[in-house]
C-alpha cells in the first residue's frame, strides 16, 4: 500500500494574504483538506473546486469529530496514498494540537510536514494596533488558552502571571474574561492595567474592544462579542490608538477610551 503525505497547515488569523506561499501552493496541490472552525471563508475560497474538503471543526462542548477521530481520520487518509493538507487557523503548533496529531501520524509511520502560520495572537494584536512586545511598556509576553478542556476550571498560578511588564496573550478566553480579570486584580494586577477583545481579527469582521481589567469584562459584553475573540492584557494595549492602522468598509471598531 502506497502512503500518502500529511501537511499540518498554518492559515493564519483569517486574512488570506497572511498566508505563506508554501501554505497557498499545497491548497492548490492537495487531494483533501481537512479543515478547522477557525479557518475563515476567505481562506476557504482558494481551494479550487473538485478538491475534497472535510470539516473537524471544534468549539466549546460542540465536535464535529473529537481529536481521536480526527487522528484516526488522519491516518486513514496517509494510509490511502492521497496528498492531504490538515488545515488549521493560526500556527499548528500554538494551541493548534498540531504536534498532537504529528505525534500519531509518526507512530503509524505516515509521512508529515509542518508549515508555520501566524499566529493568531500576532496577526489579531498587530491588525488592532498592539504589539505584543514594547520598550518601556512590555518586557515579554505569554501566551495562553482561556478555557480548559472538559468544563474544568481554570487553574493557573495566577501569582506568575500578574507581571506588570509582561503581555498576556489570552486565546479562547471571552467566557472566562470576567474570571480571568478577577483572578489578575486578585493576584497583584492594577484594576487599571490596559486589556482589549478583539474578534475576528485580521478580517473584514474584525471588531476591537478597549478597556482594563476592571472594564473589559463588561464592555465586551455590551458589544456581544462572540468567539473567536482573542484578549490581550498588558500596557501595549495603550497604544491601541496611535498605532490603529487596520480600516476597512463597514469597520466595527468598538475602542473605548479607559
């Protein structure tokens, strides 16, 4: 039996001129894609007709396919000689379970790449004006998921990631921004400390909420904004204004001032 080939595709956050130029030829190479939820259209429209498309898309307490079944899928599809594209919004490796499902490609011996994508934290920051690393403002950054698997609590040291110089890159994490907020105030960061929501960033859809950790919570609910929507906390978030280059017809934009 011949064995196909896997590539564990970044898409970036949405915009389809974010795309590398590896990830753009292997769309129009691929005998299947397999994609995820977070994919925008956009992206969705370069795959030429007659290419079989499957979805595995994921969101909280709704699968399409659970990860075991997307792996087993996975190595069906390398078993049957095909060149598939395993299709992931962001970078495959940040939060994208990629090096999960490269793990098991690995054991059943099929053959993968990985193609890096931008991360969803960058693009969405840089599109809404923040960066995530700034002299003077923010020494580091970190990046982490916003919710837990299974309907677990969050669980973090919140200790650690109350740093005043550091940036918090938070995915996934509007249902816990209340939460999260809290927790931060509660653990040594300033009730004033800058925060933003930005939803659907990079794209024609992108809609960006200002505040601090004691207002966000409650204007992001005002807005109605609903996933994807990423948080960034942490003083880059300052310069949300001076830095807004991002302007498209019909802008949604929902910065408020602290």
């Amino acid at each position: 039996m011949s064995l196909g080939k896997i590539y564990l595709v970044g898409a970036g956050p949405g915009d389809p001129d974010l795309l590398t130029v590896k990830a753009l030829r292997l769309l129009g190479e691929a005998e299947v894609v397999v994609f995820d939820r977070l994919v925008s259209p956009e992206i969705m429209a370069l795959i030429p007709a007659g290419i079989t498309r499957i979805y595995a898309g994921k969101q909280m307490s709704k699968h399409e396919l659970v990860q075991d079944e997307i792996n087993d899928l996975l190595v069906s599809l390398g078993k049957s000689g095909r060149t598939v594209v395993r299709l992931k919004g962001g970078d495959p490796f940040v939060f994208g379970r990629g090096s999960e499902e490269a793990e098991v490609l690995s054991k059943a011996g099929i053959a993968f790449e990985v193609v890096p994508g931008i991360s969803s934290a960058s693009g969405c920051a840089t599109y809404a004006g923040i960066p995530l690393t700034h002299r003077g403002l923010s020494q580091g950054v970190r990046f982490l998921p916003g919710h837990c698997r299974d309907g677990k609590p969050l669980d973090y040291d919140w200790s650690k990631l109350a740093d005043p110089d550091c940036t918090l890159a938070i995915y996934m994490g509007l249902s816990n921004l209340q939460l999260i907020a809290d927790e931060l105030t509660r653990a040594g960061l300033p009730a004033h400390t800058p925060a933003a929501a930005i939803q659907n960033g990079t794209t024609p859809r992108q809609r960006r909420v200002l505040g601090t950790l004691a207002t966000l919570p409650e204007r992001a609910r005002r807005a109605g904004l609903k996933a994807p929507t990423l948080i960034i906390v942490g003083r880059v978030v300052e310069l949300a204004g001076a830095l807004d280059w991002f302007h498209h017809d019909g802008d949604t934009d929902q910065a408020q001032p602290a």
